[in-house]
C-alpha cells in the first residue's frame, strides 16, 4: 500500500531515510513516498488546501505548518488523534509544539518538529549579549556612533515572519493577541511591543533593508558581516559556517531578548505537524506511520543532520545532539516557556490583519496600534471582510 | 490579434443589409456559422462557463475553510468590498501604476518605433535586439530587477548612491515597480506602433514636406492620425494588461510599502484566505473595470476614425 507524504523540501535526506526505515519495519503494510511541496510555508498550504478541498483522495500524510491546525480541523481536512495513536505521539513531547497540534482540546496531528528564534551576535563586538530588546537597541546606536557594524537584522517585510516578531513581543509582554475560544486579547501590551518595533525601525540600529527582510536575506546580511545582532532561527549558525567563516568565528548565540527585564522572553514557535488527511483511503495506515517517522531515533537524525529542531524533550539530552546544536538548552528552554500565535481557523486572515497594521514598521503608531488592531482582528475573525 | 476591436464598428452598419440577403449569401453564411460552432463551443466552454461560474460564486458566502457555512447571500460581497477601504486602496495604486507606466512606454514605445521605422541596415537583426525584455519570462525578469534593486546586491543603489533600500519605502518602490514594467513592456507596444507606422504611405508625408510642413507636423498631422487605430490596440492592450499587474509586484514585495494591486488583492482573498465568494466578487469588479476601459478606449479613440475599418 502507498501512503503518501507531502512535506516541505527536506534536504538533508534525513526524512527520505526516515521514509525508507519505516516503510521496511512495516513488513509490506505500507510504503512511504515522499512528494516535496514548496519552499515557502504559504505557498506549502496553498498547494495542499486546493487539493484537500477538492476532497484528493492521494494525500494520505500532510506536513502542516504550527498555524495550520485549527484552519485545517475545523474545514474537516484533517482526522483526529485518539486512543492509542495519541497517546504515543504525544508522550515526551515538550509542551510548546504539542499545544501547536492541539485545538479545541482535540489533537489533530503529530509534531514532527519545532523551532524558535534566538539571538545571534558577534562576540567582537558586544562583549555581553544584551538582555533586553531596548538594552539591544542601545547597544546597537553605540556600536553605530563609533562606527562599527552596528545593524540589528529582523524580519519586517509584510509576510508571516512579520506576525512571529509581533507576536513574540506580545506574548513576552505577558499578553495574547487571542484567547484559545477566539476572543480578541489585544491590549497594552500589543502597544509595547509596537513601541519596540517602531523604535528599532527609527533607530539606526535597522538594517535600512528592515521593511523587504525575510528570514533568509536577514542571514544573508548578517553573513556580509554589517550587523551585529540577528535575530532568526538556528539554521543561520550551520549557513554562516558554511559561507561566511570570518563572520561565524565571532558568532555567538544568547537567549531571544526580555521585553521586560528580568522576565524570560515567550518566543513564538515554528516548526511542523504531521496530519493524517480525511480523504486519506487508509488513514490507520497512516496513523502507523506518522508513529514511526516522528519517532525518537528519527527525530535525532533529522536534527543533527538535518538541523530541524525535536520536539521530543529526551532528545536534547543526547551527547552527539549536544554536540551538533551547541545551542540546544536555549531551545529547549524556549519550547517549555513558549509563546504561541493565534490559534484559530481563520488565521489566514488574522495574520494579514496584524501585517496590514503593522508595515511598514516604521510607519507604525503605537498609540493607535491597539485600537486598530482590535478593529482590523475583528474584521478578520468574521472571515467575511475584504483585508 | 487586431481582429477583437476591428469588428465591433462594422458590425453595426452591416444589420440592415441582413433582409437583403440572396439565397446564395445566406447559404454560404449558414455554412459559416457551421464552420465556426466548433470553436465557438469551445471557447463558451473554458470562458463563459468560468465566467458565469465566478458570478455565481461572488453571490455566495462559499470559503474553503468553512464548508458548512456556504450559501446564497446576494450582494453581501459586493458590499462588503465597496466598503472596505482597502479597495479603494487597491484600486488608486493599480490606477497609478496603469496610468504611468503605460505613458511612459507609450513615449518610449513610439521612440523605438519610430527608430526602427527609419533603421535603413540590420532591421531584422535590431528589431529581435529590441524584443528580447519582452521576450524573457516576466517572473525571471521581476527577480532580476528585484536583485537589482536591493540595496545588498543590487547596481542600481549602488549606481544612484542610495544608502536606504528603495523598496522599503512607497515612493522607492513604486519608482521600481513602474521602471520594471516599462523595461519589460515598451519593446511590445514598439512592436504595435511599428506595425502602425507602416500604414503611413510616403507618398503623403514627402507631399506634406514639398508644401512645407516641417518634422513635428508632419508627425502630429499625417503619422499619429493615420496609425490612431494601431494607437488605440497598442494601448488598449498596454493598458488592460497593466491593470492586471501581478508578478512585479508579488515579487518585488508582495504588495507591501502601499503597492497592493487589485490583481494582488484578489490573489490573496482567494489563495491564502480561500475565500471563494469574496474573491470571486473581486475578480468580477476587476472585469468590470477592464470592460469600462476596454469600452472608453473603443468609443473615445474609435469613433470617427475611419483607417479602423480600412485597416482591417
């Protein structure tokens, strides 16, 4: 029988293996082939939801994006987890990405794996990683007034990554931007992180690229040695070895920075889910084999190989994980203490509202910022008004 | 290609005739009409139905993501993207973007044409030269310049001596954007001009030199009113195809910096927020717009101008 699997592109092969391994132990019960969709999360979803709601029968095992699952539950493209199935792709799982896969206190898939976002900085020039986001910012307006690299890169161009950073500093700021049943959160703290964001864009401490920076052209920045902060996910430390050596010899790393001092940062998750579609026509085939792929021996490999980070919490105890991620107690610390997006099926349209308020950066307006939001989350939660 | 707008002024005349028709001519139409039901079936087939389809659908409360939530609800849609000030939006950039590209390639295009018209060696071989923008696929084209543009690993900052990026601010990226589009689009309105240029007789033009008319009335009174139907085709398209604007902008920034086109819009109602209904009320204005434009451009520049049907 096969079962397929539509998944982001994997490169390292380490999910190709995991493909293999299992479809073997299944002795013939099943066999996984593996069908690549795009680069891009969006374009990712876009390719799967036309086919899911078209009711394709060949999409047995989906790779969903951690904002996808009430979207894709309450549409019913998706099987539930129950029983025993649940119970094995949920032990050992650390909070944060399980909560991802969970909605209406239901889990809809199993977490494959996870990732947050840290602080990068060169060691040469800032000698204590700063521990706040204002501290950053000073720190960055001084490397700048003695004329050194002095950039903070950070994803401010209008698209997901936009949201993450918004949402990262709301949820520091001890606050949400939606509550689990959809009731809209936003307050004073949505205006402190807005302050935050306004600031950094004003200052000289923004890459004047700030307003197009996507995860990818920010470490290519930083890679080109003009910045002295990043803040971004780990793959920017193994693509900084690779190209830009005299960059990486002065790379340090340090927990993603408070909005308040002295209280620990809530740090918006990425990572995947795996789901089993509803039009699958063996989905227990398919619950089997997601239970293999996400298992631990797996999860290791796609780590250190692969450098996706686990969700399993006993991984990161792991010598020869310890030793490809030098990183790994900060990520684990920021999947226990996590902070979530909006958990809703009309995310889609949340988060264009949040992007819509909030680009350029440097034309926000802080003290305007709640009230607009509120407005415009509430057009969009109504899924019905043109954003 | 030309055939769309040439028709529709003489159709008109032609009704009355239709009692007078022998047996013979009638025949022969029957038989024409025969000879085109094949390809008039198809053509209903992949564009009324797709049409009339997205009608339906923009009268509907019909969104992907909430299936038991669909039905009839009138022109709720409408009403909701009249109000949402975020059309009007839309719309004044796409009108901007429209309206300065377009009368920059049409200059430029009528610069090229004219520049070809008089090439005396290497015609075919300069023409080709001259194509080439239009020729490369406009996604691969909108990268380029993209790259071009940033201010990390492009030459035109570098060039300019810009220290901020040009495509993080609105002014900056509109100037990309309408840089971009007449770079890629002025060879193929060249390429419509040109083929007006050849309607003009020399004849005519040497006769206005003899009696004394010097270049620019010579161009104003003789060429331009002579090729006013290769004129009007060449911005017709132009235009109709820069309303649609898309892959410059969802390239450069995805609508970002207040560049959202209609186009991108409508991409994002229906693609990322799988709202059907809204969507397709949006794809049915923007079809209004460009029948509006399409009919403007038709009446205003068509009416009178007899070489329309002389051309054809």
């Amino acid at each position: 029988m096969t079962l397929n699997w539509y998944v982001f592109p994997e490169p390292s092969g380490s999910f190709a293996t995991a493909a293999a391994n299992c479809s073997k132990a299944s002795n013939g019960a099943y066999q996984i082939k593996i069908n690549f969709l795009s680069n891009s999360s969006d374009q990712q979803r876009i390719s799967l939801v036309r086919r899911l709601a078209a009711g394709d029968s060949s999409i047995d095992i989906l790779a969903m994006d951690v904002d996808w699952t009430a979207e894709f539950a309450d549409a019913k493209w998706i099987r539930p987890w129950t029983g025993t199935n649940a119970a094995a792709v949920s032990k050992g799982v650390l909070p944060g990405p399980l909560k991802t896969a969970t909605w209406n206190g239901r889990l809809y898939a199993a977490p494959i794996n996870s990732n947050t976002q840290l602080l990068w900085y060169r060691k040469d020039l800032v000698p204590h990683p700063p521990k706040t986001w204002n501290q950053m910012i000073d720190d960055a307006i001084q490397l700048a007034k003695e004329g050194k690299p002095h950039y903070i890169e950070e994803q401010g161009a209008k698209y997901e990554g936009l949201t993450v950073w918004f949402n990262s500093l709301v949820n520091s700021a001890g606050g949400q931007i939606l509550s689990p049943t959809n009731k809209i959160l936003v307050d004073h703290t949505s205006e402190t992180a807005a302050k935050i964001m306004k600031r950094l864009a004003d200052s000289p401490a923004a890459d004047p690229a700030l307003n197009v920076a996507m995860e990818g052209s920010s470490e290519t920045n930083w890679e080109h040695g003009i910045a002295a902060f990043q803040i971004n996910y780990p793959f920017v430390w193994s693509a900084a070895k690779a190209d830009s050596p005299s960059v990486f010899k002065h790379m340090g790393y340090a927990p993603f920075p408070s909005v308040t001092p002295g209280v620990a940062p809530r740090v918006s998750i990425g990572g995947y889910n795996l789901g089993v579609s509803t039009h699958s026509k063996h989905p227990q085939l398919a619950f089997q084999a997601i239970r293999c792929l996400v298992q631990p021996a797996n999860q290791a490999r796609d780590a250190i190989k692969g450098g996706l980070a686990p969700v399993l919490a006993s991984i990161y105890n792991q010598p020869s994980f310890e030793k490809a991620y030098p990183f790994h107690a900060l990520i684990k610390a920021q999947l226990e203490r996590y902070g979530l997006r909006p958990q809703t099926p009309a995310y889609a349209d949340v988060t264009l509202a949040i992007q819509d308020t909030l680009s350029p950066t440097s034309s926000i307006d802080p003290s305007s910022v709640v009230s607009t939001l509120r407005g415009d989350i509430k057009n969009a939660l109504s899924s019905q008004a043109l954003l | 290609m030309t055939s769309g707008t040439v028709t529709a002024p003489q159709s008109a005349p032609a009704k009355p005739q239709r009692a007078h028709l022998s047996d013979r001519a009638r025949a022969e139409r029957n038989l024409g009409f025969k000879l085109v039901a094949p390809a008039l079936i198809v053509m209903v087939a992949v564009t009324a139905y797709p049409l009339i389809s997205t009608v339906v659908l923009s009268l509907q409360r019909a969104d992907l993501r909430f299936p038991d939530a669909n039905k009839f609800i009138g022109l709720s849609n409408y009403g909701a993207v009249l109000r949402a000030p975020v059309w009007w939006q839309v719309v004044w950039h796409t009108v901007i973007i429209t309206v300065v590209s377009v009368s920059i390639q049409f200059v430029l295009g009528m610069l090229l044409a004219l520049a070809m018209h008089r090439m005396i060696f290497a015609r075919g071989t300069l023409r080709a030269i001259a194509l080439v923008p239009y020729a490369i696929v406009a996604v691969v084209a909108a990268y380029s310049w993209n790259y071009a543009w940033s201010l990390t690993s492009g030459w035109i900052p570098k060039l300019l001596g810009l220290s901020s990026d040009p495509l993080s601010h609105p002014f900056g990226s509109y100037v990309a954007i309408i840089v971009t589009e007449v770079w890629k689009n002025t060879p193929f309105m060249a390429l419509l001009l040109l083929a007006g240029l050849a309607l003009v007789p020399d004849e005519l033009l040497e006769a206005a030199k003899v009696d004394g008319a010097n270049a620019w009335q010579r161009f104003i009174r003789i060429t331009v009113p002579l090729m006013k139907p290769a004129i009007l085709v060449a911005l017709l398209f132009r235009t109709l195809d820069a309303f649609r604007i898309f892959d410059t902008i969802y390239i450069f920034n995805q609508g970002a910096n207040g560049t959202e086109s209609i186009s991108m819009l409508n991409y994002s109602t229906l693609l990322d927020r799988l709202n059907l209904g809204l969507g397709s009320a949006v794809s049915v204005l923007l079809f209004v717009f460009v029948g509006i434009i399409a009919f403007v451009f038709i009446k205003g520049f068509g009416a009178g101008s007899g070489p329309i049907g002389e051309s054809s």
